[in-house]
C-alpha cells in the first residue's frame, strides 16, 4: 500500500490546528488562573504538544495578544473591525433600527468572548510592560473603528457630524469589554438587560 505523501497543505493545516490548540490553552488558563501564574509548561501540557512547540508559536506576552484578537474578530488577521465581512453588512442594512440592534448583538457576542480574558490582561499589565504596550494599542485601535464607525451615524442622519467626538467617547465606553464586564459580572444583569439598556442609552445619546 502507498503511503500517501505529507504535502505542504497538510503540513499547514497540522500547524494551524495545533496553534489553535495551544490558544485555547492559553486562553482558558489566562482566565482561570491568570496571566503571571500560568507558565509554558501548563500551557503545553494543556495544548498536549511539547514545550519546545508553544515557544515556537510565540512568546507568553505574544500569546496574550493573539487570543485577545481572535477573541474580538475571529482570527489574528488585526483587520479593523469596519473591513470586516460580518461588520460591513450590518452597517449596510438598510433597515437603520435593525442595524443598530445587530451591531448591539455584535458587540455583545464579542465581549462575551473577550471580557475575562481582556480584565486578565489588564492585571498582567501591572507587571508585564510588553502586555501594557500590546494592550495599550489593542485599546486605540477600538477607539479609532468606534470614531471612524461614527461617521454611520452621520450619514444616516441620527446625529450631527459636529458630535462625532463627544458620540464616539460615550459609545466607546457603552461597548467596552471593561463595561461589558462590569454589569455581567459584578452585577450580574443577563445579556438580554444588557442589550435593553445599550440600545437605549444609544438611542438617548443619539438626541
């Protein structure tokens, strides 16, 4: 019998699969037992692979960083949120209240994913500076695609372009994962109350 040959392909789907592996790992270890008690040791021993693989993939700050991305969009590309698929078509919904409520239940589904692991990095970053300055970037990059997502508003006629500024500064806290947690978590409101009182504080905000 030939023994079919180990292509490039399936060389590259292997290593895919065991990068996703090691990020789940890291991902559920960072949140359960935070980023400076886990090691690479846990992480490989979680991920089933060697240690010598889970530094090949990244240092522990770089790991981080990755499930921080995935955790936002999906994947690693670092594509702003606005070119994305998924993004572009809610904001082409010609329906303006339905789009409104897509983009709240896009928000959320992303903070469900992110919010631990984003209070986990903050912590880290009190001691980690590589974690301070990815974070610290992570965090400008969001405000930048809320700010330029503003201009939706606008051209949909639901606020003035002159409070582009003030509409972005409030809807950048409103969808934080920092707020996102604050209500889930510490004072435990359902997604369902979540999404009413996004929705509303939008709405208010928007007059």
């Amino acid at each position: 019998m030939t023994k079919r040959p180990y292509t490039p392909r399936k060389r590259a789907i292997s290593a895919a699969q065991t990068r996703t592996r090691i990020l789940d790992a890291a991902q559920a270890l960072f949140v359960e037992h935070g980023y400076s008690r886990t090691t690479v040791q846990q992480i490989a021993q979680h991920a089933g692979v060697a240690v010598g693989t889970v530094h090949q993939a990244g240092s522990k700050a770089s790991l981080m960083m990755a499930v921080l991305e995935r955790g936002f969009t999906g994947d690693e590309k670092f594509v702003s949120l606005l070119e994305r698929p998924e993004f572009v078509a809610i904001m082409n919904d010609s329906d303006t209240d339905r789009a409104i409520g897509r983009y709240v239940d896009h928000i959320i589904a992303a903070n469900s994913r992110i919010a631990d692991l984003w209070h986990a990095a903050t912590l880290a970053a009190d001691t980690d500076p590589a974690i301070g300055e990815q974070l610290e970037r992570s965090e400008l990059r969001r405000l930048d695609d809320v700010h330029t997502g503003c201009h939706w508003f606008v051209h949909r006629g639901l606020i003035a372009d002159t409070r582009i500024d003030e509409f972005a500064d409030i809807l950048s806290y409103l969808t934080s994962p920092v707020t996102y947690r604050y209500f889930t978590v510490e004072r435990n409101w359902t997604a369902a109350r979540l999404r009413s009182w996004l929705l509303t504080s939008i709405a208010a905000t928007m007059h």
